[in-house]
C-alpha cells in the first residue's frame, strides 16, 4: 500500500502549480488531491510588488495550507511557496522553491527543496519596442510571459498576462502612451502558470519532498527520516583546525526519536580555503 493510500490532500494555488504538484503526489503517495482556488494567494505577497510578502516562504505556505484545511476537509495539506535572491551577494538570479507537506493526523510537517539558477528572472526599463522585443527573445516569450508598467517597477498601473505578440505590442504602446517620463518598465512575469522554467524548479521541489517521504525510519519505519541538523567542523587538510564545511550529519525521527549520525566519507578534508586559520 502507498504511504497515503484513500487519504485527501488540499492543494490551495492560484497559478496552476497541480499541474506539476497533483500528478506526482497521486502517482507516488496514493492520496487524491483536490486543488481549491477559493483563497487568494496573492494576498500573501506578488512578484511584481503589489504586494510585499510580510513573512518568510515556510510562514507564507505554511498560511496557504492552512486557509485551504479551512475550506476542505483533508487529512493532508500541500502549498508551494518560491523566492529569487542573488546568489550569495552576486549579481547571479537564485530561485528557490518549496513545497511543503502537513499530515494532520501525525501533526507534523515535511518539506522539499529546489535551489536553482535556472531562471530567467530578469527586468528593463525600455524606449522603443525594438527593445520590447529584443527583451522578449531573450527571455523566451510567449511561453514565458510578461509584466509590463509605465515608468518604473512601482508603477500602480500594471499590464499582466502578457502572452501573444499582439498583447505586447499593445501593452507598450498603452504604457508609452501613459508614461510621465516616456519609459516603460518590463519584466519576466515569475507566477508558476506564466513561467515554464519555474515551473520545472517547483516540480523538482515535489520530487525532493516525495524522496524525503520515503525515507523511512531504521527504528520504527516511520516516513521522513531525514538530515534534521548539521554539525560542522571537517577538519582542514592543512592544519587540521575545525572549518565551517560539515563533519556530520544527524538525522531524527519525529515518531520515536531515534537518532543517526552520518559522519563525512572518512579521509576527506576541508582544503585550506575554508579554513578560518590558513584563510582567515
């Protein structure tokens, strides 16, 4: 039998994430999920800023998860929640998506991760739409779509949806036609529906929260066994002083509390890069 056999799963999204998420907890999990569209996700925060995001991604989905349990009666709730930030202080687009489990049942959370970046997460401020259109092959249009403001990113006039040559002529010419300054503003548009590549990352996310579904306890044969800390200080090759890389890995269940500890393949060392005393 599969881990959630004749259970239900609520699945709350406004921008299509079912059709990356339903199949693959169906297949892998034999729960039936319904996706609810009666709550509006995009109270909780926007891409293109009409609404700031106030909490962090596991306290937005974990939100989502909850407004939807209020609608269905399931014993389990889904919901994906991403970001984009650079790339450790780097001018290099990051995208990381989650999608996180609640069994309500167990009371207990479990959740995948993607780290990526692969996106085309990118903005301009254009003139002509010779430029629009540079900026559109650029970035995959019309498969991916676009977001479009007069004058600057803050604009509270905003063109969504953006997805035929024809709309993005349109859309410029309306924008040019209502810009103070005579610019326009265009960007990727970053919602799951509109945006195949994120889309791939959000479906990546499912497949690393179903592997870490089926990792069982030694102990008891309870799901989700997995790394829960990281204890760092491998040693470095050089002096042998304690780095920031990890040493081992602890991995816990939530069920009976066993423990294991998975310590880093003997004879490997931290090279002296990551060693605060020959690099400090």
């Amino acid at each position: 039998m599969k881990l959630f056999q004749n259970q239900t799963a609520v699945l709350v999204t406004k921008h299509a994430k079912e059709r990356v998420i339903r199949p693959i907890f169906e297949q892998k999990t034999g729960c039936a999920v319904i996706v609810e569209h009666g709550y509006d996700t995009d109270l909780l925060g926007t891409f293109s800023r009409e609404v700031d995001r106030r909490n962090s991604q596991l306290k937005t989905a974990r939100t989502k998860i909850d407004e939807g349990m209020k609608l269905v009666n399931a014993n389990l709730g889904i919901a994906s929640e991403g970001s984009f930030m650079e790339y450790y202080g780097l001018p290099i687009p990051w995208n990381i998506e989650l999608v996180l489990l609640y069994d309500k049942q167990e009371d207990r959370e479990t959740y995948g991760i993607y780290e990526s970046a692969e996106t085309n997460l990118h903005h301009q401020t254009v003139r002509s739409f010779e430029e629009v259109m540079q900026f559109a092959n650029r970035i995959g249009f019309p498969e991916h779509y676009i977001v479009m403001r007069p004058d600057h990113e803050r604009s509270s006039q905003i063109i969504k949806d953006i997805n035929t040559y024809e709309k993005l002529e349109d859309s410029f010419k309306w924008c040019e036609k209502h810009s103070i300054v005579g610019t326009v503003f265009i960007e990727t548009d970053m919602r799951a529906h509109a945006n195949p590549t994120r889309m791939d990352n959000i479906e990546k996310a499912t497949l690393n929260l179903i592997e870490k579904l089926h990792t069982f306890c030694p102990a008891c044969g309870a799901p989700g066994f997995i790394i829960q800390e990281v204890i760092r200080g491998l040693p470095c090759e050089k002096c042998g002083t304690p780095s920031e890389l990890a040493l081992r890995y602890v991995s816990r269940c939530y069920k009976c509390k066993h423990t294991q500890e998975q310590y880093y393949p003997k004879g490997h060392s931290a090279p002296p890069k990551y060693c605060n005393r020959c690099n400090p």
